[in-house]
C-alpha cells in the first residue's frame, strides 16, 4: 500500500442560477490550475454539475496531460441527515431548519453517495508509490472528508466552510492516521478572489 494525497476544491465562483462560472470564477480556477503545475496530479475527479466541470476543465487546461474523470460521489448533496440528538442542544433547532430547505432528493440520495465518496476517494492506494489525486467539488462533500479525514462525529461536516477555488489537501499514509495538510488555502489567489462562496460574516 502506499499514500494518497487527495486535494479537493470547491468550484468556481457560480452565477447566480448557477448553471456558469463568473468571470471572476474562471480566473479563480485557472489560478488554481496553475498553482498545481508543479503537484504530480494523476487524475482530475469533478461533480456532475456544471459549475464543477467547467472548473475541472479550465484547471485541467493549466497541467500536462491530466485526465478528467466526471464523477457523481463528487456531487453536491447533503452527505449525513442527523438526529436532533445528535446535535448541540442550543443550535439544534436552527442546524436542522438549514438543512430542511434543501430538495428532498439532495437530502435523500446524499448518504449513501457520500459512503461511495469515503469509499472511492479516501485511504491508501493499491501499489507501491503514491497518488495524488484532485476532485472538484462542493462546500458539502469537501466538509464531510476533512470530518472523516479526523474522525469526528457525522454531524460535524456542518460549520465547516470553503472558499470557491480554495485548497484543501489530506494525507492518507499506511499505518498512520489521515493528516489534513491545508485547509481552505487561498494563496493562488488575488484579495479580490478570496472568501467568495462565504456569507458576509465569515469574510475574514
């Protein structure tokens, strides 16, 4: 066995129907897509939905030669429904009426994909050198490995927040625990490309 670096992003800045990239959206991806020059990426993952392949793309078009691989574990769902108990009783309420204004199928399909994304994309990889891998995603699914990746409760994907072409990288090493190695890393990009996809509150 041997290690897997996973690097995750969130797409692009959206429109506001979501269906493109912005302008500024575009810029972010290709400005990620050449900071990777240098990572030894052997594959592109990215979600179903266009935003997530547009951004696939325009970062694919900054590297040599790395294959795209569209993906519906990569997708934007909810990946875990809890149980009021399972929540702080003081933001249990509110915790639960967030997630109640998502599409019933979001809600309902989102479970068992995200056990294919644990699957597919999480652990050490078969043979004897390692893989670094991107998957381009959403909010959701990229909160739900870093939860996974230290083993905290399932509820715990909620509050964990990323930036639109930000860079998040976990280590996946035989015999040790996954190590999160950056977590919403903004450097590739200009001040005016950073915190978009954030509430106005969490701009920092």
């Amino acid at each position: 066995m041997a290690t897997r670096y996973l690097y995750l992003t969130r797409h692009g800045e959206a429109s506001a129907d979501e269906t493109a990239l912005t302008e500024g959206g575009r810029r972010q991806a290709v400005l990620l897509g050449e900071r990777l020059r240098g990572a030894p990426l052997s594959v592109i993952h990215h979600g179903p939905l266009p935003r997530a392949e547009h951004t696939a793309r325009l970062i694919g078009e900054q590297l040599d030669g790395v294959p795209l691989h569209p993906s519906e574990p990569a997708g934007d769902y909810v990946p875990h429904l809890p149980q009021k108990q399972e929540l702080p009783p003081d933001s249990a309420g509110l915790m639960l009426d967030f997630l109640a204004r998502f599409p019933a199928d979001d809600r309902e399909r989102g479970p068992a994909l995200a056990r294919e994304a644990l699957a597919e994309f999480t652990g050490p990889v078969e043979g004897g050198r390692p893989r670094h891998e991107l998957v381009v995603t959403h909010n959701f699914l990229i909160g739900w490995l870093v939860r996974a990746a230290h083993d905290a409760p399932e509820w715990r994907w909620m509050g964990l927040n990323h930036g639109n072409a930000a860079l998040t990288v976990i280590r996946y090493t035989p015999g040790r625990p996954s190590s999160v190695l950056l977590y919403n890393d903004m450097r590739h990009l200009p001040a005016e490309l950073c915190w978009t996809g954030f509430p106005p509150e969490l701009r920092i």
